[in-house]
C-alpha cells in the first residue's frame, strides 16, 4: 500500500516538472520561431495569420527535438525536491 503511494507521489512531481519545463521551452521555441517568420514577412507579404498557423506546424518538429532534454530536466528537478 505504501509502496503505491510512493509511486503515484513520484509520478505528480516527475509530470508536474515535466509539463512545467515542457512549457516554458515550447514558448521559448515559439518565440524564437515567430520574431524569425516575423523578420520573413517584411521581405514577402504574408498575413500575420498564416506565420501563427505556421509557428503552429512547427510544434511537432519542436517536441521531437526538445522532449528529451524536458525530460531529463524534469527528473533532476524533481529530484532535487525530493532531497
């Protein structure tokens, strides 16, 4: 019984730190994608709809690159609580 807690214990803070760094890398990301689509568009004419509905395609690319290192920062902070 106890044992089941712990892992439930160990499986909120580990998913908690995961969603929260998952968050603020993909806003970084996205950031980064739209101010470079944004400098584009001064050079070709797109609305400023289309660069959202591209920065949006560009997720998944994101998270097959950043969801390791997400990963691996999520467990050492939830780690580091744990001590």
């Amino acid at each position: 019984m106890y044992l089941d807690k712990i892992k439930i214990y160990l499986f909120l803070q580990i998913s908690k730190f995961f969603i929260l760094i998952l968050f603020i890398f993909l806003s970084v990301a996205l950031l980064l994608q739209i101010t470079r689509l944004f400098t584009i568009t001064n050079f070709i004419h797109i609305e400023v709809f289309d660069i959202i509905i591209l920065s949006i395609f560009l997720i998944p690319n994101l998270l097959t690159v950043i969801i390791p290192f997400i990963l691996i920062f999520g467990l050492l902070l939830s780690f580091i609580k744990l001590n």
